[in-house]
C-alpha cells in the first residue's frame, strides 16, 4: 500500500532535558501512573496513554 504512513521511533531521552547540573523534564507526568509515564500534549488537553488521565487546559 502507497498511502501508509511510517512511525518514527521515539526515544525517552526526548522528554529530558539538561540545563546546567540539572535534569529538567520536557513533558508532564501522569498524576495517577506516576513517575516515568509522561501525558501526550494537545491543543486543549492533556492526555496519559496508559491509563486515558485527561486534564483540559482552562480557558479564558
């Protein structure tokens, strides 16, 4: 098939980010799964993968 699409490869170090002598994370965690399980980030929400967590962003 012509029309597919191919998944990128995504690495945990893309969510970290290095300043200084610190470690600072590029995405939210997950409040309920915890540490290490991060929230995919969209226009009006942010959603966890594994457990379906949801929190919209406010409006003004």
């Amino acid at each position: 098939m012509t029309g597919k699409k191919e998944k990128k490869e995504k690495s945990v170090s893309q969510f970290y980010k290095i300043e200084g002598d610190a470690l600072k994370r590029t995405k939210r965690e997950c409040p309920r799964c915890g540490k290490g399980v991060f929230m995919a980030e969209h226009k009006d929400r942010l959603t966890c993968g594994k457990c379906g967590f949801t929190e919209f962003h406010k409006t003004k």
